[in-house]
C-alpha cells in the first residue's frame, strides 16, 4: 500500500526521533549503552508542524515512557498527521544504534538512526511495519539552531525515501531527536520539551 508523502514525514519523527554535549540518561541495561537523552520515562516534546500538504499548521506531541524489557520504551506520538490519531512504538538505544520496532522485542538488527556521526556518513533504515527504506547522509555536524524550545547543536541530515523524488533535511540533536525538519510536503521544528 502506497503511503502519503506526509505519512512518511510522521514516519521520519517517529524513527527518531540531532548531537548535543549534554549529559546523558543511560536507561539501557548489560552491554548497551547509548547517549539518547529523550529515552527516559515520561519525557515529552511538543513539535510545531507546518502541513504544505493539507495547508494546515497543527502542534503534536512525542511521549516516552519506560517498559517491562530493560532499555526498551514505549514511543508515542499524537497527532503527527494533523488528524489526532495516535502511533505507537517502541525504541531502545544500544551500542551505537538507536532500534527501533513496532513491538517491546527489539534486537540488534533493527538499526535505525547512528547515535555518533561524521560528515559523510551514510545509512539506511528500514521500517518494520511496511519495509519502506530510507536513506540519512551527513553533510554538516555541530550546527547551530534556533527553534522555539532555544537554541541547539545538531548534525544536519539529507533524509530520502528509497523511490520517492524529493530529499528533506533533519537537523537531529542526540538529547532531543529531530529539532528542526525541512521537506517537500512539511516543516516542523522543536517548540518545546519537559526535561
């Protein structure tokens, strides 16, 4: 089933979800341990969205909250298509990855965004729910920049979804996920965050 192009934004937020120098929440167990700050119980961002889809501009909100599984939390995102729905996920920092599946059970292989970069950089994700692919290279690391929740240091990204005509740009901060996102069919920044 082919996706809107604004489905596939939402989808961008929700995969994770830019590197600061900032103090770390290790919430992982054992052998992992990772450096994503928002992976900690009841962190909360709001994100001002700009639809150039639908015209409309709405505010949606990424929640995360512990699990039963060591490391693992629960992803929820309300609101990322300008329709109320919610989706959820679930996501887990360890040994250089951020993983990412629709379900508590994660393992190695489920590798979706590279917790440290350099510029050059490439990789690709794959959702586990529809197997679309997506493509992140690094072109800038330590860039500045100003959203409504304040100024940040984020690695700037060119995203692109494996067969689709247009490529975005994510400016990613590690403690925050996506601070700012520029793309064909929507924009969206940062505007504000609970920890």
């Amino acid at each position: 089933m082919k996706r809107s192009p604004l489905f596939s934004i939402a989808l961008l937020f929700s995969l994770v979800i830019f590197s600061c120098k900032k103090s770390s929440n290790d919430s992982s167990t054992g052998a992992c341990t990772n450096s994503f700050g928002f992976l900690r119980n009841n962190a909360v961002l709001t994100i001002n969205w700009q639809n150039f889809y639908s015209g409309s501009n709405y505010i949606a909100t990424a929640r995360w909250d512990s699990t039963s599984q060591p490391g693992v939390f629960k992803e929820t995102l309300t609101n990322v298509l300008g329709d109320g729905a919610t989706i959820t996920e679930y996501v887990k920092g360890c040994d250089g990855w951020l993983l990412y599946n629709t379900t508590p059970s994660i393992t190695s292989s489920m590798k979706d965004f590279k917790e440290t970069r350099a510029v050059g950089d490439k990789w690709t994700g794959t959702d586990p729910t529809t197997h679309e692919k997506y493509d992140y290279t690094v072109i800038k690391t330590n860039v500045s920049v100003t959203v409504p929740a304040g100024t940040f240091m984020c690695d700037e990204l060119l995203y692109t979804i494996e067969g689709s005509i247009n490529t975005d740009t994510v400016w990613w901060n590690n403690q925050y996920t996506n601070i700012k996102y520029s793309g064909l069919f929507a924009y969206y920044e940062l505007a504000s965050a609970n920890y």
